[in-house]
C-alpha cells in the first residue's frame, strides 16, 4: 500500500495511552456513538486514529480480525481521504473501499450502526466528489439516506448520523431543488432539524457546527450568511481532543481565512 500523507499538525496533545483513551472515550466518541471496544488489539487502533497515524490505525484495524477493528479501519480510511488524501483518484478509491467493507459488515451484523454509518458517509463523500447530480442518477441517495436513517434508528445518539442525514437533504436540494429533491425524500426542514438535534447531541462539534453552516446557505440562501459566520467562528474557537477534530477546527479557520 502507498504511504499515506502524514497528520500535519503537532499530534502531542493527542497521544493517549489505553487508560487515557477509556477516560476520555465518552467525549472522544460523543459524534459516532461507538462503544467502548474489549479487545486490547481495538484500543490500540482507536489509539493510533485519535493521534492522526490514520495508515497505521487503518492497518491495525483490519489486522484485529474482528467488526469492532473493521469500524476503526473505515473510520480512519474515510477521515483520512476526505482531509489529507491528495489524488482525486485514490481519495474516491478509498471511499468505495470504506462503503464495500461497510455494507459487507452489515450482511453479517445488520444491527451494526457503524456498518450503515460508514457505508453512508463513504458514499456521501463519492457523490460529493463525482457529483451529486451524478451520483443520484445512479441511485446512490436513497442508499445513503436509508443507511443513515438505519444508523439512527440503531444508534440514536450517533450525533454524526444526523449530520450526514442533514446535509443528505441540504445537498440534495441545493444541486436539483426543492421540487425534484422531494423525489429523492429530501425536505428543507427535515434537514435543518437534523442540524440541531446533531448539536444537541454534540454541543461542542465544530464539524456539526461546519457543517450546519453550510446547510444554512445551501437551504435558506444568503439571508443565513451572518448565521454561518458565527457558527463557523464557533467552530475555528474549539479546543480539539484528537486529530480528526483538530482537522475540523482547521478547516474552520481556514474558511474564515478567505473571508
């Protein structure tokens, strides 16, 4: 496998041990709902992901054998192609990855939130990156959709969940419009409530916070823009507790950088 592009930032803060990790895994894991794993070979690999060594968690992950250490492999392989991965190419590859391995661990456990989680967001990301218009041509929404209203269902505290499902409808609507994205089951209201319930659920995510922001002017126009702002400075304002959301608070900077 080719090298992946290393975690540019300082990672220090970001190093927990496997007392460290099971202290701070409520908050670590207050966006995906995940439990707490048994197996010490799991820990390990959350370790690594929560550092930013996305490749070697990755790794670890799959090397674990079991569904547990498939969820860390996915996770790791689809933070690090959306943030880091460089090629266009590799980063849809890495996402079809992510949604085959996903929906393969939902024929085995269909009760796996983390199984339609992953297999959404992966497929979320490859529409995003081929197109929407695209992708709902080839019936990828209404897999997206219906896997993350299974997560929800399953897991329905998974704060990210409801933010994929919330940009799913905010999407939809801004690239076909309102009239044909109801025949996608996308609804402006259904989305923004799903914005703020994901808040609810994470109060302190600066991804909820982008990507409610977003979905505010995807779905309201520019009236929203002040409200984007605020939630976008919000987001650059959090203290990060690992590496994917140290990613979020950049991009969040960065945003309001080009302003």
């Amino acid at each position: 496998m080719a090298k992946w592009t290393a975690f540019p930032y300082d990672n220090s803060a970001f190093q927990y041990d496997a007392a460290q990790l099971k202290k701070h895994w409520a908050r670590l894991h207050q966006g995906d709902a995940e439990p707490w794993p048994k197996e010490a070979a799991v820990q390990q690999a959350w370790a690594l992901f929560h550092a930013g060594e996305f490749q070697q968690a990755h790794e670890a992950g799959l090397a674990a054998g079991s569904s547990a250490g498939i969820t860390v492999a996915n996770k790791a392989q689809a933070i690090y192609a959306n943030y880091l991965e460089k090629k266009e190419k590799t980063k849809l590859e890495m996402f079809l990855a992510v949604a085959q391995r996903a929906e393969a661990l939902q024929a085995e456990e269909p009760k796996n939130a983390a199984a339609w989680y992953w297999q959404a967001y992966a497929l979320g990301r490859y529409s995003q990156g081929i197109s929407v218009a695209k992708a709902l041509a080839q019936g990828l929404g209404g897999k997206v959709k219906n896997a993350l209203e299974t997560a929800i269902t399953l897991a329905p505290k998974h704060a990210d969940a409801h933010i994929a499902l919330g940009a799913f409808h905010a999407e939809v609507i801004d690239k076909v419009g309102k009239l044909l994205g109801r025949t996608q089951g996308a609804d402006a209201a259904t989305g923004l409530k799903l914005y703020q319930q994901a808040l609810k659920l994470n109060p302190g995510s600066a991804i909820a916070m982008i990507e409610y922001a977003n979905g505010l002017v995807m779905l309201e126009g520019e009236k929203k823009l002040k409200d984007a702002e605020a939630l976008y400075a919000n987001a650059a304002a959090c203290e990060p507790m690992d590496a994917m959301e140290c990613l979020d608070v950049e991009l969040a900077r960065a945003e309001l950088d080009d302003e």
